[in-house]
C-alpha cells in the first residue's frame, strides 16, 4: 500500500508538470526505489509519457515489458536505459523502501538493521567521503532517531551532514534535510540551542533553494513549532503549526495523509503544552484521515489513537481514555514485535489508565508487562 501511495505522488508531479507545461517533452532520470516507482507508474497510468529514461541502481527487473511501452503510437516511452543492480548494491540502494515499509510499520529496529548493513556496503564499496554513503548515514540517523536513540542518530547526522558539505558545499540544495532531521533529533534529547541553530541552517538552505510553497517549508515550520512550544513560546508554536497546515493543505489538500500527519504534529504539540481541548480537535482531525487512508491495522492509527486517550485521560474523560488507549495497544499488538517501544508505551499509558480509574490489579499487571517490554527491548 504505501509504494502505492508514493506511486500516487509521483504522477501528481508529473501532473503538476505538464498543467504548467503543456507542450514540454518530459523524461526521466532515477536510481534504486525511484526506478520503481516510475516502472509501476507506467503500469498504472496510461497516460503518462516520456522521452526518455534512464535507471540506474535499477530494481526493476530486465524483463520488464519496456517493448510494450515502445511499441506504442505515439511511443509513451522512446528511449530506456536500465542499469540493474548487483545484489549488494540492491542492499545499499533499497534503505529508501524500508524507509517506507518498515518504518512506516514501525518496524524500527529491523529497518535500522538494514540501514547499518547498507552503510557498512557503501563504505567499503565507495569510501566514507561519497555522496551515497553520506545518503545511506542520513537514513540510518533517520532511523536511529526514530528508535530513541538520540545520541547515535546525531552521529550519523553529522556525518551526512559533513558529506554533503564536502562535496556540494554547506548550503547546497539537498543540505536541509539532514540539518531538519538533526534538529528533530536534538529536540526529542532536549538539546533546544543545539535544534535552533540546524533549523536556522537548514531555512537558510531552503531560502535558496526552495520556493516558498515547499513542502519542506512545512516541515521547517514544524520542527519551529515544536521547538516553540517545548521553550514556552506557545504564540509562536501555534502560529508556526498552523502555517505548515495552510501549507500542507494547499499542496495536498484537506484530507490528505499529509495533511493529517500535519494535525497529529500539532494536536501533539498541543498536548506537551496542556491545551487538551485544542489538541483533541487537531488529533481527531487527523484520526478522521487517517482512517480514511490507511489500513486499519496501521500503527500510524494507533498513534494518534494513543495521544487521543492521553488527552481525554488529561481532561478526566477516563472512562474514554481507556477505551482509546486500549485501542491503540490492540493494534499494535497486531502489527508489531512484542518487544517495541510502542507497545510498551502503549501498556504504560493504558495502566496510568486503569490506574486513574481506580483498576489497581489492571493498572499494576499492565506496567509490569510495560517494563518488561522495555527490558527484553
């Protein structure tokens, strides 16, 4: 499903494209997961066209029908060139699908595995100072921060960081993304001057780069807006997260899962700040969409679910507390190891639950299971 769905994104910028450039000849250029999404684009769109297209890095197998794709009158593609890859380079190359299906499953500490095993690939294949490698330590830190571990995440961060600077220079394009990550990163260690001086870098980066619609602009106000609100700056926070959901919403529209993504930041922040009524209105929002767009298992449903019961448990609502967090401990029992993070968060909130609604043998047996949960982690 979420191939599908960065599929889905891709045609919507070609789409763009030739709504702005109507007579334009458009080709192609991609390497590892992009090569796939453009192969399963051409398969699910049939008015998609390109001159030409080159892989590189390519998972897409040499059987592939591009004779097909040729034969066409007028041709939908004229001319291809796919360089597959070799099974180690398939390893280095494929982190960015893990990146969509582990870590979107929240499969933390398999798609981290898989990101330390392409790094030890590129390394040895291409040397540390290589663009690629310094690809594959923003994926790993990506991941690392995503597990908890601030400290390692940032390592690898600085290293991408340093990478980039060496080869393109500290403000190329491209730059900010490691820089926001870092940031992100820094903020959940509580290192706030550290955070506010990546993500003044990292506007600095976009400002040259990137026109003002950006999606990365949204997620620059984003991680401002955190940061304003962990430092007591609650004007500036709320102003910030609303700025990126005017964005969000003009890029993807209202009930798109970026959108929602958008409302569960905010509604989140909004909660770390005790204003649970404004929080529910955005987590609900989010939850609404999420619903809509995701499987039903989809632990990204679960965290939501999980903040809504910790809002309604902060307002006293603790009869609805229990049944959402319940909830979101359900569904990621289902779609997760036994030992994550999540599920032991999920039965910490859930006793803490119990706990309030005076469930003392459920609130301890829950807890315990908690700390178990991390201990075997």
């Amino acid at each position: 499903w979420y191939r599908r769905q960065k599929v889905e994104w891709l045609m919507d910028q070609y789409a763009e494209a030739l709504a702005r450039y109507p007579n334009a000849a458009f080709s192609y250029v991609g390497h590892s997961n992009g090569t796939y999404l453009l192969a399963k684009a051409l398969e699910l769109y049939p008015c998609c066209r390109f001159e030409h297209v080159v892989f590189a890095g390519s998972v897409v197998r040499t059987t592939y029908d591009w004779s097909a794709l040729l034969a066409t009158d007028p041709p939908r593609v004229k001319a291809v060139l796919n360089f597959v890859a070799s099974g180690d380079w398939v390893v280095a190359f494929f982190p960015r699908f893990f990146e969509f299906l582990k870590l979107q499953e929240h499969k933390v500490e398999e798609a981290t595995s898989h990101f330390r095993d392409a790094l030890t690939i590129v390394q040895r294949s291409l040397g540390p100072g290589h663009p690629v490698t310094g690809s594959v330590e923003h994926n790993l830190g990506h991941a690392l921060r995503l597990a908890g571990r601030s400290a390692e995440a940032n390592t690898h961060l600085g290293a991408a960081i340093a990478t980039h600077a060496a080869n393109a220079g500290p403000l190329a394009a491209g730059a900010h993304f490691s820089f926001l990550e870092r940031a992100s990163a820094e903020i959940d260690a509580g290192d706030l001057a550290s955070a506010r001086k990546d993500l003044e870098q990292a506007a600095e980066i976009l400002r040259l780069h990137e026109p003002p619609e950006s999606p990365f602009v949204a997620n620059l106000n984003t991680e401002l807006g955190d940061l304003a609100g962990l430092q007591g700056d609650l004007a500036t926070a709320r102003r910030e997260h609303q700025a990126a959901l005017a964005l969000r919403s003009k890029l993807y529209g209202p009930e798109h899962f970026e959108t929602a993504y958008q409302h569960h930041r905010f509604g989140a922040m909004l909660l770390r700040a005790g204003q649970t009524d404004e929080a529910l209105v955005e987590l609900r929002a989010a939850l609404a969409t999420r619903e809509q767009a995701l499987p039903a298992g989809s632990p990204a449903i679960a965290e939501t679910v999980e903040l809504i019961g910790r809002a309604e448990l902060a307002r006293g609502d603790v009869t609805a507390a229990r049944t959402s967090l319940a909830r979101a401990l359900q569904i990621r029992q289902a779609a997760l190891p036994p030992t994550s993070l999540e599920i032991a968060r999920s039965l910490r909130w859930l006793g803490e639950a119990h706990l309030a609604a005076g469930a003392t043998a459920e609130a301890r047996e829950l807890l315990t299971r908690a700390v178990a949960s991390l201990s075997a982690g």
